[in-house]
C-alpha cells in the first residue's frame, strides 16, 4: 500500500495553494491524498455563533474546511483518491503525528491568523524543521509553484544529510519529466592562491559526482546537471531556485534532540526562496 501525501490545510489562501499543488504531485507519483485539518475548537467556542445541529460550532466549522478543500482538490483532478481527517490537537502536533506514514508533508508558508509580514509562519517552519518525512513548504512565485519551469534544484551538502535529499529529488524529476541540477557550494580560503582555489573546486566536484552515484543508477536516464560554485551555501542555493520549479535540500535530524534542526541553507530557502522547497530528513 502507497504512503499518502499528506497536506495541512485550513482554509486559508497559503493552505488553498498547497492544496493545488498537493494534488499535482499526488497525481504524478500515482498517490493517494490525505487532508488534515486540526483545530482546538474548544478555544473558539465562546466566540463562534451556535449552531442547531447539537455540534459544537468549531468543530462544524473544522468540517467545513475539509470539505471545501476536498471538493476543490476533486475540481482539480478527479482522478486522485482523497480522504479527509479533523484532529483536535494543534496543527504542529496533528501534522508530525502523520509524518511516520506519510510519503510526504505539505503545508502553505503560513496560515489562518499568522501575521501577514511574516516570512514564514510558525507552523511551517517547526513541521518542516522537526517532521520525519520529507517537508515541502509551497511559497514562492507564480511560474515556479506551477512547475513550469521544468527544473528540480538539490542542495549537496555534507554526506551526512544529502543522501535522502538526493534521492528525493532524482525522484521527483523523474516523475516531472525534467531536467535535476545538483548544486555543491564550496569556500575559498581565505589568502589562498589559484592552485589552491582549484583544488577546493576540483574536491568539490568530486564530492558532488560520488553524491550522485546511487542516483544515476536508479534514474539512468535523467538529465543531471552538476554544478561547483564558490559561495555561502544558503546564498549559493538561493539564487539556483529563482528559476526552479522545486529546491530539495536535507536535514539532519540528531536522535534524541528536540526543537527546530535546520541548516542555515534550509532556513533560509524557507523565509526566501522563489520556488517551493522540500526538506528531506537525514537521520544522523
């Protein structure tokens, strides 16, 4: 059985968005779609109308949202299977709950009631920091959230967290029918000479083509394009997704430690990224 893609919604214009795109991938990879929607609605009650139907007006209106998200997930693609699920329990909670057995999450840059100025809202940035299945956080410019740029971008970095990255990204090209660009940053030394500034580079390249091995074999026919560039890896990373329609990059995630575990490439692709990113964990 096929893990399903798994969307948090709530009725706002971030969440409506990721439902669209929700229902493109699910219908790329053949999945099936699963709508979330959790709300504490004991909190709201006092200030929500009543209702005659003898159930509490937070939790119709729970119900309302994830009916109009399924039917406009059903408009958009009759095809895909989709199911609906209300969870009384705070969105970070419900949603990290579902990764264990999700193929993947998806979730708006920001939600119903988060400050309109925020770059991120808080929701997004504490699934897609702590979630045990690979995040992607829909943001970004029209063309770019429409896919039709034809191009996946993937972060190499350290071997200890690109692995999964990698491999999530081959497949997701794969399955788009376009091209992947692997992208390695590396540093110059400071008061390093030209022959030293070459070998930087040229151990880069090394390390991005055994980052890619595994892939290449998996996807023997996928366009990959390789590409070392001098420069802060967040920076690096950041201007390769102006003109992508996704940029993958890992995650470490530490046993036994709690809080937010992102790179400062992956925060920073999250706050300011043109195109929806997907972070993938690394168990380390």
């Amino acid at each position: 059985m096929e893990l399903p893609l798994v969307v948090g919604v709530d009725g706002s214009d971030s969440s409506l968005l990721a439902v669209d795109w929700a229902v493109d991938e699910a219908a790329r990879h053949g999945l099936p779609l699963r709508l979330v929607h959790a709300f504490r609605w004991e909190r709201y009650e006092r200030t929500l109308p009543s209702f005659t139907t003898g159930r509490r007006s937070g939790e119709v209106m729970a119900q309302n949202i994830v009916a109009s998200c399924a039917q406009r997930a059903g408009l958009r693609d009759p095809e895909v299977k989709v199911s609906e699920e209300v969870l009384p329990d705070d969105a970070v909670s419900a949603l990290l709950r579902t990764a264990p057995d999700a193929f993947a999450l998806v979730v708006g840059e920001r939600g119903r009631g988060e400050v309109p100025g925020l770059l991120l809202g808080s929701v997004s940035l504490a699934v897609a920091a702590r979630a045990a299945c690979p995040v992607v956080v829909v943001r970004g410019a029209k063309p770019n959230v429409q896919g039709s740029l034809g191009r996946i971008v993937v972060g190499v970095g350290d071997e200890a967290e690109h692995t999964g990255a990698v491999r999530f990204a081959a497949h997701e090209a794969q399955a788009r029918g376009c091209a992947l660009t692997a992208v390695r940053a590396w540093r110059r030394p400071a008061h390093a000479g030209d022959d030293a500034t070459q070998a930087h580079d040229e151990r880069a390249s090394t390390e991005l083509e055994d980052a890619l091995r595994e892939a290449a074999r998996e996807h023997p026919d996928l366009s990959v394009h390789r590409h070392t560039v001098e420069g802060p890896a967040h920076r690096v990373l950041l201007d390769a997704a102006a003109d992508a329609d996704l940029v993958v990059v890992g995650a470490r995630r530490r046993h036994g430690h709690f809080g937010l575990q992102l790179g400062r490439a992956a925060h920073t692709l999250l706050h300011h990224s043109a195109c929806p990113v997907a972070v993938v964990p690394q168990r380390v």
